[in-house]
C-alpha cells in the first residue's frame, strides 16, 4: 500500500471521533480486537496507543486481532506505549497534537485511504480543572483532525482504570460520539440521537453525556435547548429517567431539553415525579 504520495479522497473532512465504554480489560480489549481487525480488513492504517504492561503482548495473541501480526510486519499497523507517548510529546498537549498530526500525514502521504486512531484508557485522574481542561484540549485535537482528514478515532474508557471524575468528563466531552454497550449516542442534524436501553448500569454514562450535550447546546450558536431523539430508544428505566430529570433541573436559565418520540412508560415515569418546566415532551421523532 505505500508508495508514491497520492491525492487525498474527496470529503477527507469526513472522520469519526468516537468513545468506546468498557466496564474491565477484557471487555475494552475484546471490543479493540474486533474494531482494529475490521479496519486492517478494509485496508486502513492504524497508529494504537497501549499501557507500558502487556499493552503489545496482547495483540499478537489468541485474544488480539487475527491480522496483526501481518499488519506489524507490513506497517499498516504501528504501536506506541504511552510512556513513549509522553516522551515523544514532550509531555505537553501541542506536543501530543503534533504527534497525531504527524502521523496522520505521513500515513496519508504513504497513499492509505483512512486513517484509524486509538489508545488504551490512560487512567488520568483529572481531579481539578486545569487537568479537565486539558484533557479537553487533547480531545478536540481529534475532532480537528476529523474535521480535515479521513480519520477514524476511537477513544477508550474503561472503568476499571477510571475514578468517577475521569469517567464523568470523559462522557461528558464525548457527547457526540459514545458507544455503551447497550446504549448510544451522536448528533445528527442538531438533534441528539439515542439508540438502544438506557438503565442503571448505563445511568452515570448517559448522565455525563447528556450534561455534556446541554453544555455544547449552551455555548454554542443559536439556540440553547437540547434536542433529544428518543425514537429508537427501547427501554429507559427509573435510573435513566432520573438522569434525565437532574440533567433538565440543572440546564441553565433560558434552556429546555426537548425529548422527541419518547415511549409512553419514559413519560410516566417523570410525570410520576412531576414535569420540571426545563424538560418537554413533544410526540414526533
């Protein structure tokens, strides 16, 4: 697939930016082996971040993805530790953002089509806002890289190398692209679109990433309330509708979260606590 430099595909802008929750290692990973094998398959490079322990082991072996070994070996795939990571950014956030530009380009200039991007969850702490705000800088590096290129990015979040701060913002800046399990979400066409059940095991997910949402609909242009397509969602319990709740008693002044073809039962349950006037039903998806 390397070679001479070639043009880039039209609509290069269109990329992904996504984040991916897993409650262990064995869930992240199981879910990484199949992503990363499907875009090795359709002739994709791929640069994957990993932890300094078993981070490389793992995906040569029985649980990894069937073509990297062949990928290592061709170059389509190439791994990085994190602690190589920081050492070659220079532990500062332009230095990450160069980094992932850098390889963007060259795979691009080297004539693949697409470019895929994932690391490991890292495990930051973020217990103060210098390091949320941070974090937040490191993150719309992705969407920038989206915005300009065919790269595909799928971030990681794995409970069992997260607080609770950590997952709250990593949710929370992700709102536009989180995969769950049993549930999702994304914006389209200025709606907040959910997909799947949302209950307690998912609450504190969908919690973060709606609050998230009503923060973006808030600083951004025009206007402020919150759009959400409830159409496709199949079942939301007590958990869920109380993160609904607290996420329309806590929108700022002037803003609404306007849910669009919810289920009868969602509307019940919140009637049964009473209807804050933030939150509004209307029938139509």
């Amino acid at each position: 697939m390397a070679g001479a430099r070639t043009a880039r595909p039209a609509g290069a802008g269109e990329g992904v930016h996504t984040l991916a929750v897993a409650a262990t290692v064995h869930e992240q990973r199981t879910g990484t082996a199949a992503w990363l094998d499907h875009h090795l398959a359709a002739g994709t490079k791929v640069f994957y971040k990993v932890r300094p322990d078993d981070g490389r082991d793992w995906l040569t072996g029985p649980d990894g993805p069937p073509r990297a070994s062949a990928a290592l070996a061709s170059g389509q795939l190439e791994v990085m530790d994190l602690a190589e990571v920081v050492r070659a950014a220079g532990g500062t956030t332009e230095g990450l953002r160069r980094l992932q530009e850098s390889e963007v380009d060259r795979g691009l200039d080297e004539g693949w089509p697409r470019i895929a991007m994932s690391q490991e969850s890292a495990g930051r702490p973020m217990m103060d806002a210098a390091e949320v705000a941070e974090y937040a800088a490191q993150e719309s590096a992705y969407d920038e890289l989206a915005r300009r290129a065919p790269v595909i990015t799928r971030c990681q979040l794995t409970a069992a190398f997260e607080n609770r701060t950590a997952s709250w913002e990593t949710a929370s800046l992700h709102c536009g692209g989180i995969v769950d399990g049993q549930w999702r979400a994304r914006w389209v066409h200025g709606r907040w679109e959910l997909d799947g059940e949302i209950d307690v095991h998912v609450a504190a997910c969908f919690g973060a990433a709606l609050h998230g949402a009503l923060r973006l609909r808030f600083d951004g242009p025009g206007d402020p309330d919150l759009h959400v397509d409830a159409s496709r969602v199949a079942f939301f319990d007590v958990a869920g509708a109380q993160s609904l709740l607290l996420a329309a008693h806590t929108a700022a002044r002037n803003q609404t979260v306007v849910v669009h073809g919810a289920g009868r039962h969602l509307q019940d349950l919140v009637a049964a606590v009473g209807l804050p006037r933030t939150l509004r039903f209307e029938s139509t998806p």
